[in-house]
C-alpha cells in the first residue's frame, strides 16, 4: 500500500496538468541555485578539457621527442595533433632545447592531472549543492503544501503515497540533479571535444574509428527498451513484498494467536520469490549489456589499430590518403576508448531523465492539488467576545453522494456547554469538525459571535477552539512539549499547572523522568487514560475560548473519569463547550443535550426533559443506567443495518 507501483499513480489527474515539469523544476527551484549551476557548469567543462591535455601531450612528445623518424619541432607536432594550433602560436612559449621541451611535457601532464583534480572538486562542489538545495527546498514545500491539505485527501490513505513522494521521488530528483546532470555534461564536453580533435588530427581514420558509435547507440536504445518494463516489474514486485513484510508485521499478534505462522511463511516465500523472478529476469539482461558493449568498442579498437597501425607501417592503406605519425596515431586509441563509454552512458542518463521527470510531474501533482477549504485573502481573524456559536442549517457530506449530516440547527449561547449524543457513526464527531473547519458545511453555515467561519482565518480559528479527541497523538518528544504542543512559549510551571488540573500530575511523576520522560513511538507508552489526560492538560494550557470534547473520558476507567470529570468541570465552567461523551452520565449536567440519530437531531432538551420525553435519549440513560436490559427492537434494528454499512466501508 505504501510502495504504490508507479502505474497506480495517486496523482494522475493533476499530473496532466503539470506540463513539462522538468522546465518547472528548473524555472521555479533552478533560479535561485544559478549560481551553483554555473560554477559546476563552468568547471566541468574545464576539468574535462584538463583530462584530455595527458594524452594529447603524450602525442606530441612522441612525435617531437621520442620518435626520431617524425622529423618534426615540438610546436609543428602539436599544431599536428591539435590543428588549432599554428606554429606560429608556440613561438616563444616553447623552449627550444629537447631537454627544455620534454620538462615542458612533463609540466603539462601534471598540470592536466592536478588543474584536473581542482577543476573536478569545483565542478562536484557545484552540482552537488546545486542538488542538495533544491532537494531541501522541494521538499520543505512539498511538506508545506501537503500540511494544508484537507483531511479528506488524508482520509484516502494516501500517507504511504505521499510518503513515498516525500522521500523517493525527491530523492530521484537529486540522483538526477547531481549525477544525471553532471554525467550529462561531462559526457558532451568529452564526446564533443574528442569529436572535435579526432575530425581535425585525421578525418579518415576519424571516420573508421567512429564505426562503432551507430552500434551503440542501436544497442543502448535496444537495451532500455528491454529493461524499462523488467525494471518496472521489479518495482512492483518490491512493492507488493514490502506491503506483504509491513501487514505481517503489523498483525504479528494476531498471526501467533491464530496459530498460522506457516501460512504467512508461505506467503512471504511466494511474494519474495516473485521479486527473485523479476529481478532475474532484469539481471539477465542487464549483465548482458557491459560485455556486449565491449565487444562493439572492441570492433572500433581493432579497425583503429589495424589501419592506423598499417598507415604508420607503410603509408596510407586502401582508400585512405595523407601521413599519420605515430604519436597521432596513440592519441587516436587513446582517445576513441574514451569516446565509446561514453556515449553508452548517454543511455543511462536518459533512462535517469524519464524517471526524474515522473518524480517531479508527482511532486508538482502534489504542490497543485487544489485545496477545498480557501481561506478567503480578505479573511480577518476570528474575535471571540461572548463565544456564542450558532449552526444554522447545516448540511454536509464527506462524497457528493452520501450527506452524513442534515438541517442541523443549534444555538449554544457563549459559555453554555452542548453535549452531543447519539449512536456510534450518528455524525457527531463530524458536527464539531466542521466547527474546527476541517471541512466546509455543503449547505447552511457556522458562526462564531455572528463571524461565519469561512469569513475567518484558519489560524485564528483553530487558535481558539481547543479539541481533545479520542485518539490522542502523542508526538516525539517528552510528557512536557507534549502538553505544550500548540503554546510552544509555556513555561514550565504553566506546564505541571495543567497537568494538575487534568488530573495527569500523579502519573507524570512516576514516569522514570517526569515530565522529561520521552513519548511517542520511540518513548515509554502510555495507556489511552493516560495520553487523554495529557490531551486534557494540552488544552487547558492553550486556554481557548471555545472547547469541543470529542469524547475525552471515554478511555479511562470510572475512577479516574470522575477526576478528570472534575477538572474539566472547571475547564468548561465558563466557556463555550461541545462534548461528545459515550456515558451519559458525565453530560447530564450540560445546558443542553442534542441527540443526532443518521446525521439528524432528533431530541433536543436539557437531561430531564430528555428523560421526560422517553425517547432515544430515555433509553440509552436507561440502558447506562442499569435500569432497563435492552434497548427497543427497533433501535437494534436501525443500528444493525447502520453498522452492516460501516463495516463494509472499513472493510476495504
Ligand atoms: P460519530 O462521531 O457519531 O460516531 P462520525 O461523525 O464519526 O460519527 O461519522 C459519521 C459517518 O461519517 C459515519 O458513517 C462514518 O463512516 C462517516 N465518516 C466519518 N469520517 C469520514 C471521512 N473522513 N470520510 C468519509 N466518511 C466518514
């Protein structure tokens, strides 16, 4: 689920949109790391031409030095081996001794090594901070954006997705930026250059020495034609294993109670043996390559020596006219093998550019996945005075087809306390985040002391409304910054203040190192009584003007639920309250008691004209209560049918 393959791609509908993401990248990432681009640019280039000055120097000095026969001054053997050069440019930078000119050979081969080094270091410096930057920004804003999402995008399980962009394909953008890019330009000053050299030294055996390029170039496009879908199969292969290791892990409990340790071993066989399959099949073909390779660059090495040896022996062979001296002749085979690897690099590096333009089409699809709630730009933040909070005919469903709430009316005057009750899947929980904005009501509105919510900035918003759900969140971190998450510039004493107050102080103190004791994943585990109470103390610390408590005592036991019942009592005492609570007996107290049944209020009233009604709200007190057994038949009957649905839902 988390290693999606990439032909089940989550974004694909944005992603067509995003055209030419590669030019994006560069245009919106590439401007502001110019700089780095260009050094690197720059110094590849010159580094390259360094790397040639060895061999092309060792031409030269065999010619003029070593090879008597040639005949030739030093500066008419390197205007020989390097036509741009004239003669007359050598004048007086060439000394005019043998023993003078061999120093001089000698100078110029270790310049080209170590100029080289320097040149490379540069060039590496460049490109690599020219990766690692826009890596860093792209992800930052790719995080950003994702942050600002609305829950229901979360809600399509998309994390393994989203994860999987966060870190492979901006990872494969940066193996592209550095590497690709790198090789890319390395590769063309070579091939370029040595192109350039070799045509003007000798175009005839220029000629002969590039029979191979056609070859290659063939058998690379051959080659990733081949492999591309063995890769892919690969991928997915990983993926379906990787999705197998993680639910088996995840579920190791259940698999050692059910006794079926051998079964899931014999899934995990088939699943990694699929992945052996695949990977095989892509390993045949990709350990067929190198040799083949060298096979062809052997063709051009051969014919290159053949006439070009020939031509040095005795004079042009065949078709073939004009000298070729000996140390041209050297410079040729050395420089044709550097041409050959290269140009079944090019291959490679195309194969890196197709994957890092998918990378970035995601990263795009991602960074334009348009948001469902707007904060509208002339948005003024919310100004809490009496705290009255009034849904006026609120309907709302999470898809176009199914309304999961429906003409809901309240007025909770500021500082009233309004308890939710009704059902599991009735729709509480989702009345009071469209309080918080998690998502907009469809029809209808919200307002907050007459200030509608989608009028209003999000921040301000969810400044001061507090929540503390069901499932509290524990993050990295100790007990303190975990009470403190949210008012960051608490100090300590506030800190254990509300602690105390929710009741969480005792319990604190016996963790191995207080409130320094690391939760979270990695940290000591809390029970779930244990991490609300600290959601509790999250939100009296950050103190907000209005509190919804989506069922906050429901996880801890009798005891302790009276305690924090009487800190939240102090909590709630003068501020507008939502409560969701599964035990009736801690909302009997509340203002004013809303029974949602399928999204719909249908009691309203304070606890005894509730009980006075004899209605849902009568039985379920009843039930609680201890008073009657069961619930109506028809009750269980709708609640059956409810919870066939939502199984099925959960199913999937
Ligand atoms: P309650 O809090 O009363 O138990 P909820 O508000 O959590 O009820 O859920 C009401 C209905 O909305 C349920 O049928 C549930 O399956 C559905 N629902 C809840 N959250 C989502 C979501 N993020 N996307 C789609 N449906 C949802």
């Amino acid at each position: 689920m988390s290693h999606p393959a990439e032909e089940d791609d989550p974004f694909e509908d944005v992603r067509e949109e995003t055209d030419n993401p590669m030019r994006r990248l560069f245009a919106e990432y590439g401007r502001e790391n110019s700089l780095q681009f260009v050094v690197g640019t720059l110094a590849s280039v010159v580094a390259r031409v360094l790397d040639l000055m060895p061999p092309l120097v060792l031409g030269v000095a065999i010619d003029a030095l070593f090879n008597e026969g040639a005949n030739l001054t030093f500066a008419e053997a390197a205007a020989q081996t390097l036509p741009l050069l004239t003669p007359a440019m050598l004048d007086g930078v060439v000394p005019a001794t043998r023993e003078g000119q061999f120093y001089l050979a000698i100078g110029l081969i270790a310049l080209g090594f170590f100029g080289g080094s320097a040149f490379h270091w540069t060039r590496n410096w460049g490109w690599n901070s020219f990766a690692q930057n826009i890596q860093h920004d792209i992800r930052v804003d790719t995080y950003n954006k994702m942050q600002r999402l609305n829950m229901d995008f979360f809600a399509d399980k998309q994390t393994g997705e989203m994860m999987s962009v966060l870190s492979n394909d901006v990872n494969r953008l940066e193996r592209f930026l550095n590497d690709g890019m790198n090789s890319f330009f390395r590769l063309s000053v070579m091939v370029v250059a040595i192109a350039v050299i070799l045509f003007t030294m000798n175009w005839q055996l220029a000629l002969v020495a590039l029979v191979p390029v056609p070859l290659i170039t063939f058998f690379t496009w051959k080659f990733i034609k081949t492999i591309q879908p063995k890769y892919a199969d690969v991928r997915s292969s990983v993926g379906q294993m990787n999705s197998r290791l993680e639910n088996n892990l995840g579920g190791i409990s259940v698999i050692k109670t059910s006794n079926t340790e051998d079964f899931e071993s014999d899934r995990v066989d088939d699943v990694s043996m699929e992945y052996f399959d695949a990977n095989w099949d892509a390993i045949g073909t990709r350990i067929k390559f190198f040799p083949g390779l060298r096979v062809i660059a052997g063709i051009g090495f051969v014919l290159t020596f053949l006439v070009g040896g020939l031509w040095v022996l005795s004079g042009p062979p065949g078709p073939f006219t004009g000298s070729l001296e000996l140390g041209q002749f050297v410079v040729f085979i050395t420089l044709t093998q550097r041409f050959i690897w290269p140009m079944a690099q090019f291959g490679q590096i195309i194969n890196m550019y197709q994957r890092a333009r998918a990378s970035s089409a995601r990263i795009f699809g991602l960074m334009d996945e348009p948001s469902r709630i707007a904060e509208d730009p002339d948005a003024d933040a919310l100004d809490v005075t009496d705290g009255e909070v009034v849904y006026d005919d609120v309907t709302f469903g999470y898809d176009d087809d199914e309304t999961i709430v429906e003409d809901v009316n309240v007025t909770v005057p500021g500082g009233d306390t309004l308890a939710l009750v009704g059902p599991t899947g009735a729709g509480k929980s989702t009345v009071l985040k469209l309080l918080l904005r998690m998502y907009d009501v469809d029809e209808g509105s919200i307002t907050i002391d007459g200030q509608d919510l989608r009028d209003v900035t999000i921040p301000s918003l969810r400044r001061q409304v507090g929540y503390v759900s069901q499932d509290t969140f524990m993050f990295y971190g100790t007990v303190a910054d975990n009470i403190a998450y949210g008012t960051f510039d608490a100090d300590e004493e506030s800190v254990v203040e509300a602690a105390k107050a929710a009741e969480a102080h005792e319990f604190i103190t016996n963790l191995p190192d207080g409130y320094d004791t690391e939760v979270g994943e990695r940290g000591v585990k809390l029970s779930g009584g244990q991490r609300q109470r600290l959601s509790i103390a999250r939100a009296i610390l950050k103190d907000p003007e209005i509190l919804i408590l989506d069922e906050a005592t429901s996880d801890v036991d009798t005891e302790t639920e009276m305690l924090i019942q009487r800190s939240l009592d102090d909590l709630t005492a003068d501020r507008t309250t939502f409560s969701i609570a599964h035990r009736l007996s801690t909302i009997k107290d509340a203002d004013q008691i809303v029974v949602l049944e399928g999204g719909r209020i249908v009691e309203r009233g304070q606890h005894d004209e509730l009980l006075a009604e004899d209605g849902l709200y009568a039985h379920l007190w009843g039930v609680q209560a201890g008073e009657i057994d069961e619930l109506p038949q028809e009750f269980i009957e709708r609640a059956t049918r409810r919870t066939s649905r939502t199984g099925a839902e959960s199913d999937d």
